[in-house]
C-alpha cells in the first residue's frame, strides 16, 4: 500500500489541485519545483504562498505536508527555442506545437523526482499532466507517462508509481475536482493565489483569478471556469 507521495508542483490551478488529491490520499507527501528559467518569476512565487495558505486553512492536511524541494534546472534555458523561456512572441511552430513546448521539460522534471523519490523514501509522483485540455505537448501524453514509469523503476530497481489525477479531465471537471476535496475554500484558494498565466500577468483579476487574459494558459483556465459555473 502506498502511502507517500511527491507532488510536482508549481503554484499553478493543477499542480495545487493535484497536491489536494495527495494530501487527502497519502499520509505523507512533499513537494518539488523547478526553477528552469522560466520567464516570469511569479509562478514560484505563488508557490510559497499556497504552501502557506494550505497549511492555514486545511488543518487536516497540514501535518501530511513534509519538505518542499526547489531544483535550478537552467539548461533548459539555455538550450532555449521555448517562449516560457525566452522573450518572444507565442506562436505556433512548423511541427504543429505551440512555441510554449519546452522539449524535454516533462521527461527531465520526472527524471529528477524519481531520484528525489528514491533518496527521501517516497512511492508515489503525482503530477498534473492531461491529454484532455492541453496543447498538444507530447510529454504531457498517458503513453509517456506509462513508460517514464518503466523506465524509473527499471533505472532505479525501485517500484515507483507515477499518478496523473487529471489525464482525463477537462479544466472544468478540474474546478468540481478541487471543490470536491477542499470545498469552496480550495476553489478560492487557486482562484486568489495560483498562477497560471503563461505572461506572468498578476494585475488583472478575472472571475477565475489573475492572468493576461489572453494567453494559452488563461484561455483554457477561463473556459473551464465557465464550464464549471454553468454545472
């Protein structure tokens, strides 16, 4: 029976709805980010602030909540083509991606959490990938996640799950997800002090929270708003 977990989490609506479902699932869970150099700060930023927020407002989770891990990961920027990791427009690319792809991203954060897994004593990686609403990205599919999983427990001879709660869902039933496992209190939550905007826009506050408005990112975060106030 599993019962820790390492959540991938960036201060975002998925990875704070997804370490939700950790904390009401596993007796102990921690938390890693990377600092890839992304463009905008303000997701890492925000990720202090839910850590905070959670332990305020849901006491029943709080002593489940262990370490949180920062990793510095700036290779990606360096090998660059990305528009998260560099000044340029968003624009889609020849191959059909979005210029939002960050090649490898995906595969190197899951790498380094099954060493971080295996050196803290932790079964499971939870992380909020979706094949459902997504744009397109290849390391975000069901299939990559499978063989991710092989490939860390053969690399690793440890018997390592990787959990995606949100591989079937779209961003609406993401909204009824958090509100099923913390209320409206959880749905306030990422509303006020997640970020998701891909400009890192925190000046406009929309019904589903702060963002450009017009990204990608906030595109499929304000539908699914939409979606899950209509029932």
């Amino acid at each position: 029976m599993h019962t820790t977990a390492l959540v991938l989490f960036s201060g975002g609506q998925d990875s704070t709805t997804c370490l939700a479902h950790a904390l009401a699932r596993y007796e102990r869970v921690e938390t890693l980010g990377f600092d890839y150099g992304q463009r905008h700060s303000v997701e890492l930023q925000a990720r202090t602030t839910v850590l905070a927020r959670l332990t305020e407002r849901f006491p029943a989770w709080a002593p489940r909540l262990g370490q949180d891990h920062m990793l510095t990961l700036d290779v990606l920027r360096q090998i660059g083509g990305s528009s998260l990791t560099e000044d340029m427009a968003f624009a889609m690319q020849a191959d059909g991606l979005p210029n939002t792809f960050v090649p490898g991203r995906n595969l190197v954060f899951l790498t380094l959490a099954g060493a971080l897994a295996y050196r803290r004593g932790l079964q499971v990686i939870v992380t909020g990938v979706c094949e459902t609403d997504f744009s397109g990205y290849p390391d975000c599919r069901d299939d990559t996640m499978k063989a991710m999983q092989l490939a860390l427990n053969l690399g690793l001879e440890r018997r390592l799950r990787i959990e995606t709660p949100l591989m079937w869902i779209d961003k609406a039933a993401t909204w009824r997800m958090a509100e099923a496992l913390g209320g409206p209190a959880l749905v306030d939550l990422i509303v006020e002090d997640t970020h998701t905007c891909y400009e890192g826009e925190r000046g406009q506050r929309h019904d589903w929270g702060y963002g450009c408005g017009t990204c990608p990112a906030c595109a499929l975060r304000a539908r699914g708003w939409e979606g899950y106030r209509a029932g």
